[in-house]
C-alpha cells in the first residue's frame, strides 16, 4: 500500500503544470569586463534593455520561452557575444533581457522585432531591428539606429547621431553637432536644444519638422518627394536659404525677405548668410516658421 500511495503522488506530481521559471527558462549571467568592451547583443523577439553602469562587468538577466532557443554568453573581457541562439526552423516565442555594461562600452545590436531601449551608455551604439522599436537616450559618442517598419527615438547629447526606416517615426531629441535622417514614409520629427553643425532630413513621402538652430557656419538640408516640410528657425539666422518647392506652397512667418514665388526656386539672405538652408521638394509645401 506503501509503494502505490508513493506512485500515486509521483503520478500526481507529474501531471502538475510546470512553474513560470521552468516554462520559460531563467537567464542570469555575469562576465568581467574593460570599461570600452566591444558587445554584441541578438535578441530575436521581445523586450532588451541595455543600460550602462559604473561597474567592471557585463550582466544579464531575464527570461525567455524555450521554443524561442537558449541564452548564449562567449568572449573576453575586450570583446562579449550574448544573446539567444534560435534554432534552424522558424522560432517563436519571446525573451526579456536586461543588460547591464560598463559605461563606455561598445555596444552593437541586432533583433528581429524586439523592442530596444538603450540608457547611459556614452561609448558607440549601433541598433538595427525589423519591426522593433527603438529608444536610446544618454551620451553615446556615436549613435545609429535602423530599423525597416520600427520607430526610432533619440533623446541624446551625441556628436553624431543618425536613423533610417521605412515606415516608422523617426523622434530626435536633445543635443547633437550632427544629425542625419531619413525614411520612406514615415515622418521625422527633429527638436533640437543645442546648434547643430551639419543635418540631413529625407523622406520619399513622410512630413518633415524641424525646431533648432544652426552654428554660424552650419549646413541644414531637408529634401522630400511629396511630403510637407516645415522648420522652426531663429529669424535673425544668418544664413543663405535655397528653397525649391516644384508644386508651390513655400510660406514663411519671417519679415523683410522677398516673397515666396508662386512655384519654383525661392532664394534670400539672412544677416551675414554664412549658414546654409537647403530645401527641396516636388508636391510637398514647405513652411519656414520662428522659432
């Protein structure tokens, strides 16, 4: 009687429903590491989020669903690989990983439709995704995002920062000496709290907008097939503006220039005009506003 009472809660242990932790599969991983390590993360679907710390370290925590793959950490303290391993077939599933790295690391990212968010890391960050979003904020010396149908935002104070998608809004916030942008119909959105030194904002369809100033020799360039552009600049901007709008509606709030002409090529001279404008599109109208 015993041995069939035992077996009987064997059995009924079994057929138990496994726990959260077992479902889905702990990750929990710590590396030594430089403070500019060289990092390479993949996260095929779910959520990442990369912070930087004062610490020697590289550590991972989180979870993820075994049909997506296993968790994978290699390489030295100059240059780490993590992330998860997906079979051969098509995975599916999701992960939660929270990275933490040294500040100055040198952090690279590739997902599938993860979503990203990147905070306090001041070395090189580089993320592409297909469809994830992404969001990066902090003082990275060097910033890139791509992504194909994602959002991107970048709330930084960077010397270079630069974004491309396809159907995503693309957010700039911050401070930064040089800003390039571009997407195929989804609109950019640029507000800028320092001058900036050299910009390009393109779009095949998408609105441009644009609130900032330039440096006293900076060059601004935003260029569209049919979408609307509109910048916000101080009016006392000394700078050569080159305006060519091919289906007319150019307008401006700023006082003594000459008058937009109905359609075609619009030129004129702010102060010392040392500054470049450049604007171009064929359908879109094109605003200049004050800032």
């Amino acid at each position: 009687m015993r041995y069939q009472a035992s077996g009987l809660a064997l059995l009924l242990l079994m057929l138990l429903p496994g726990s959260p932790a077992a479902a889905q599969g702990d990750i929990a991983a710590r590396r030594p590491a430089r403070p500019d390590v060289a990092l390479r993360i993949y996260c095929p679907s779910g959520t990442l989020r990369v912070t930087g710390w004062t610490k020697d370290s590289v550590a991972v925590s989180g979870y993820l669903d075994p049909s997506l793959g296993r968790f994978f950490i290699g390489g030295t303290g100059e240059g780490m690989k993590l992330g998860i391993e997906t079979p051969e077939t098509d995975a599916k599933g999701t992960a939660v990983m929270d990275v933490s790295v040294p500040r100055g690391a040198r952090v690279w990212i590739k997902t599938a439709n993860a979503d990203v968010e990147v905070n306090a890391v001041s070395g090189m960050v580089d993320v592409f995704t297909v469809s994830g979003h992404t969001r990066v904020a902090g003082s990275p010396s060097v910033v890139t995002a791509e992504s194909l149908d994602g959002n991107i935002e970048l709330a930084v104070e960077s010397p270079s920062a630069r974004a491309r998608t396809g159907s995503g809004v693309i957010v700039f916030r911050g401070v930064i000496s040089e800003a390039s942008a571009s997407s195929v119909s989804g609109p950019l959105f640029i507000g800028m709290e320092g001058k900036i030194s050299r910009a390009r904002f393109e779009t095949v369809s998408g609105e441009i907008a644009f609130k900032g100033d330039l440096d006293p020799d900076g060059a601004l360039e935003a260029e569209s097939h049919s979408g609307n552009i509109e910048l916000r600049l101080p009016e006392k901007l000394g700078a050569t503006y080159s305006i060519v709008g091919y289906a007319g509606q150019l307008s401006t709030e700023f006082q003594g220039i000459p008058p937009a002409p109905a359609k075609g090529e619009w030129r004129f001279t702010v102060g010392s005009g040392q500054a470049s404008v450049t604007v171009r599109t064929f359908k879109g109208k094109v605003e200049l506003k004050k800032k």
